[in-house]
C-alpha cells in the first residue's frame, strides 16, 4: 500500500444525508457510497497515501488491518477504473 490515491478532477460529490453521491462527469454515471467509501472518499479530496488511508479508518471503526487494506483496495480499484481517481506510486513526485 506504498501508494499515493486522490480523487481526479472528472467527477462531482455531494452528501445526499447520510450516502454521498459521486457523479462521473465524463460519463454521467452516479455512484452510491455508504458510510465507510464516503469517509476514504473525503478523505482522499487531496493526495493521501493509502496507508494513512488506512490507518485513519481503522482508528475510527472497528475493523482488522487485513480487512481494511482489502476493502480499501477494492473501493480504490473499483474508483480508478471508473477514471474517478488517480493512483500514484509514493516515491513520484
């Protein structure tokens, strides 16, 4: 998890009370985050690597390391794949 994530600039996010909604501009499609993908959704709003990522959610709920990286990992994944967010290597610039 030595990786850089933040959110690209193609998307629009709001809080529909208590989900938040993102929409990818490019191709309109919205996606529906609960409460944990909203939370490392506002989280990476500016460049954070995934380990602090992970830190930070496991500190504020209860979940195991391997758990967290693994979910963590597969909403970045999911995210990326959509063009919704930029994953970078730590040791770039």
């Amino acid at each position: 998890m030595g990786t850089v994530v933040q959110r690209s600039v193609n998307q629009i996010a709001c809080d529909m009370g208590g989900e938040t909604v993102v929409l990818d501009l490019q191709s309109g499609v919205y996606y529906g985050l609960d409460e944990v993908a909203a939370r490392v959704w506002s989280l990476i709003e500016e460049p954070k690597s995934l380990l602090a990522v992970r830190d930070i959610i496991m500190a504020e709920y209860e979940i195991d390391a391997q758990s967290c990286e693994h979910d963590i990992l597969t909403f970045v994944e999911r995210m990326r794949s959509a063009g919704l967010v930029e994953i970078h290597d730590a040791s770039q610039p």
